[in-house]
C-alpha cells in the first residue's frame, strides 16, 4: 500500500463546494476527487499555526499547552523515519519555507528525499535592495515591514506565468518524484503546497477570475500578528477592499486544484490509484475579515478550526460518503503510521489513528476534542456544542522544552505581543511524566486576543454568532468539567490550570 499525503496550507472548508454548495470558488479537482473518497465533517485543527500543527503531524503530540513555535524535541519520534522502518521509500516535496528555517529543525530530516521549492513569502532566497517596487508590493507595505515585503517582491518578480508560481512547480516536483520513484517500492510521499496561504498573489486567469479589481488598489497581505496594526488596518478599510482579497484567495484556490488534478493525473497514467492511499487536507483554514479578524488566531471559531478531511482507500472506497466523527490533525500521525503497517511508538500521547473509520464511516473514537494557540484559551468541541476557555488576566505563564533557543523564547509566537522577560530558565525538571529528559522552565509573557469566554451551539448557530456563556450554564459548567478531564488525559503544566480557571477549587463552584 503506498501513502500520499497532501497538505494545502490555509484552505477553508468554506471555499470548496464539497462542503459549502453556494460557494462561487471553483475547485472541480477536489470535488472528482471528494467523489470517490470519505468526507469528513467534523475534522478539526489541534495546535496552531503552521510548526506546531507539523509537529502533530510528524510526532503526534499537541504542543498548544507546552511550547510555542519551535523543531522537534530530542524525543518526539519521527513519523517518515517509522514508516521507513516498514519497507517505506520516503519523500517530501513542498515550497513551505519554514522547514528549512532555524526554528523548525527536525521535520524534512526524517524522510529519505526532498524536492524544496523556493521562494514563498519571505523565504531567504534571493538577494532585496531598496529599489524601487511595483505599487502592490507598496501596498503590502503599509502595514507589514518593507524588508519582507521587498524580499517577497524579489523571489517572484521573474515570474512569466502561472508555471512559474508556487503550486504548479511544487505539484509538477511531485509528479516528477513518482515518475522516479513509483515503481521502486511502496512509498509515503507528503505533497505539501504553501499556498493557498498569503500573500494573496496571484496570476492571471486567477487574478481576475472573480473580482475586477487591481492588486495595486488593495491590499493582498493584511496584518493579523500585531493587534495594533489589524485594528488599524481593518479602521481604514473598505468592503470593497475585504471583497477583493477573498476573490485572491479564491484564485489561489482554483489555482492550487488545478495542480492538484495534475497530482491526480499522474496517478492515473501510473495506475497508482488501485494500491495507493491518499489524503487531503490542510493545516487550518484563514479567516478573511470576518469578525474584523485574519489569520488563525484564537478564538479559534470553525471558520478557521474545522478544516477539510477527505480520504481515499483503494481498499475502502469512500463514494463520497460523509463521515462525522471528530478528527484531528494530530490523528494523521498515527493513522500514517498504521496505514503503513508499522508500530504506532507506545510512547504516542495523543494521536488517534482515524483508519478504524476510513474502514467503517460510523465507527468513533471521540467524543469531544481539545484545540488551541499557545498563550491564548483552551477550545472544546463535541460536535454539538463549542466552547473557548480564555485564560484570566495577568496569571504567569512558562514554556517548556529540552532546548534553549532564541526563537522559542523571543521570536513566537508570531501569535500574540511577546513582552519583556528573563533571558533564562527559572527551573529544570520533569515536569511532563511522558518525556523521559528534564525540561527547561522558561516564562513567557504573551498578551491573549481575549479574556472573554464563548460557548456556542454549532447546530442552531452553525457561524457562531450567538454567545451562550452567560445564557446555558448548565451547558457551559458540564463543558468546563469534560474539559478538565480530557486537559487531565492530554497533559499540561500546572500552572495552566489557575490560567484558565480550571483548578479544582474553581470547578466545584460550579455547582455550589
């Protein structure tokens, strides 16, 4: 049984027609691959954004209440390394730059080849000046810093045509890898496109397929890391600007499918279908100025949080049928690994291998799920209900890890104002009873999105526009006590308990 992974970064559910009908975004790839594989309905983020949700991925543990942003640890394990270990040739071929940054060591080393595509966002790929810059690029601008923005500007301004942008080559790479390495053996190849993610830089017939509109009019890059500069940004826009910038993002999607469908013609001219397992998803999705917000930031609302799932296996053939048990990303783990036929490691904290529903649709194995940013709330969801637990206002905070690096400490989270702190750890110990090394206590000062707490009936109020916090308590305090139990399950640092209110002594007035 070969295994191809395929993850796009950034995509709503919202903007495929497999799951929202109404929807103006073409995506005729996807929806003739949907129709012969499972859908999945309830599949959901864990860790975000783009590393820790990797980290799932490669090593199956969710970080969100642990670490921000960072490489993998000396002892999580190293899924392509795993699936190698049960005759697998393994590759990786994608464009997303931060693999091959300094704060994301430890993910692209365990497969056995690569194909990197260069150039994306502010990827250090070729030299920037201070010339002068196309008025797009000056719009980016206005509210992100000239230098990554001119960097963006010099890795693509030789581009000619769509062939030159980023889906097509790292599609057109995976192509070539099969062609070179399809009949050697069964294989796990991990396709991994950055976009659809930002900027929203398109070419033509993308650029125009949905709007009239010029880039050098709008701004396709928005800010979202820095409050003070989304608050701002979104003060002076106009609703024809926020239209504009979801007609890129939906160029960029219709442009990702189409190179997917190159993926997926390769597959028939090789007759790969019959022995090899594909999945479809992506990271998270990226919210377009609704609620006056960007990005993925907490809360994390199922605009962004329920992201695509969909399955294909040739030995379960979905038909597009709809599954709705709850899934995660951090389930890819072991469901890789299991599909693979090799051991899932009995040191595996909190992936759950999805293949047992992949064999029967109405098979489950959870009853609800936890989610979440580092530094900001804690996100439950049931199916039924949702409900974001932010923490209280001026409770410390640590991170934890067996290394101490510069970016863990300074640079991320990208999410969230990182303010002043000591330059070293408080403490050493072991403090996480599954990780068999002494971690480092470092404090971190984070300032949350919020401080307000949110519950939500995703049935009756599917966009979650009605905040039932204060409206179903009993509801709420039966969440808050499901979610100290699986927070008891998952593992977390003490501390966070008194963060989130969550202690023992706060959750016995709930009935009181």
């Amino acid at each position: 049984m070969n295994i191809i992974l395929v993850l796009v970064d950034s995509l709503n559910k919202n903007c495929l027609k497999i799951y929202n009908p109404d929807t103006i975004c073409r995506t005729p790839e996807l929806e003739k691959f949907a129709q012969k594989s499972l859908v999945f309905e309830n599949h959901y983020i864990s860790s975000l954004p783009c590393m820790p949700a990797r980290r799932e991925i490669f090593a199956g543990r969710k970080e969100f209440m642990w670490r921000p942003w960072g490489p993998l640890e000396i002892f999580d394990p190293r899924m392509p390394r795993i699936i190698q270990s049960a005759g697998y040739n393994t590759g990786i071929v994608t464009d997303h730059y931060h693999y091959w940054e300094e704060t994301s060591n430890g993910y692209i080393q365990g497969f056995a080849s690569s194909k990197f595509i260069r150039g994306h966002e502010t990827d250090f790929w070729k030299m920037h000046d201070n010339s002068v810059v196309p008025k797009w690029v000056e719009k980016m601008s206005e509210f992100r810093a000239s230098e990554h923005m001119n960097q963006y500007y010099a890795n693509v301004k030789d581009f000619k045509g769509e062939e030159d942008f980023f889906p097509a080559k790292t599609f057109s790479a995976a192509t070539e890898w099969l062609d070179e390495n399809a009949r050697n053996g069964n294989f796990f190849l991990h396709v991994e496109s950055f976009d659809v993610h930002e900027p929203f830089h398109v070419p033509e017939p993308y650029a125009s397929m949905y709007t009239d509109g010029s880039s050098d009019n709008f701004n396709i890059w928005p800010p979202y890391q820095i409050y003070d500069d989304l608050e701002k940004f979104m003060k002076q826009t106009t609703p024809e600007e926020l239209e504009f910038l979801e007609s890129q993002y939906m160029g960029k999607t219709t442009m990702a499918d189409k190179w997917f469908g190159v993926l997926c013609e390769k597959l028939d001219e090789l007759s790969l279908w019959e022995n090899t397992a594909v999945i479809f998803t992506t990271d998270h999705g990226h919210d377009l100025g609704i609620r006056k917000s960007f990005g993925k930031q907490y809360p994390h609302y199922d605009s962004h949080s329920n992201i695509p799932l969909l399955v294909w296996h040739p030995e379960y053939p979905g038909n597009g049928n709809r599954v709705s048990a709850l899934t995660q990303n951090v389930d890819l783990f072991a469901t890789l690994i299991e599909t693979a036929g090799a051991n899932i490691p009995k040191e595996n904290r909190h992936s759950e291998s999805f293949l047992p529903i992949i064999k029967d649709p109405n098979h489950s194995k959870r009853d609800a799920i936890l989610y979440g940013t580092y530094g900001q709330g804690v996100c439950l969801s049931d199916g039924e209900w949702t409900l974001f637990c932010s923490p209280v206002k001026g409770k410390p905070l640590f991170n934890y890890s067996t290394m101490i690096l510069r970016p863990l400490i300074v640079d991320n989270p990208v999410d969230g104002r990182v303010g002043d702190m000591p330059n070293q750890p408080v403490d050493q110990g072991f403090f996480d009873n599954s990780v068999p090394y002494p971690l480092w206590k470092m404090p971190i000062k984070i300032d949350p999105r919020t401080y307000e707490n949110f519950l939500f009936n995703r049935i009756d109020d599917p966009d979650q526009k009605e905040n039932l916090w204060n409206v179903e308590i009993n509801k709420r305090n039966e969440l808050l006590l499901l979610m100290r139990t699986l927070l008891d399950e998952e593992g977390y640092p003490p501390e966070q308990l008194e963060r989130l209110n969550l202690t023992d002594e706060a959750l016995k007035k709930l009935n009181s």
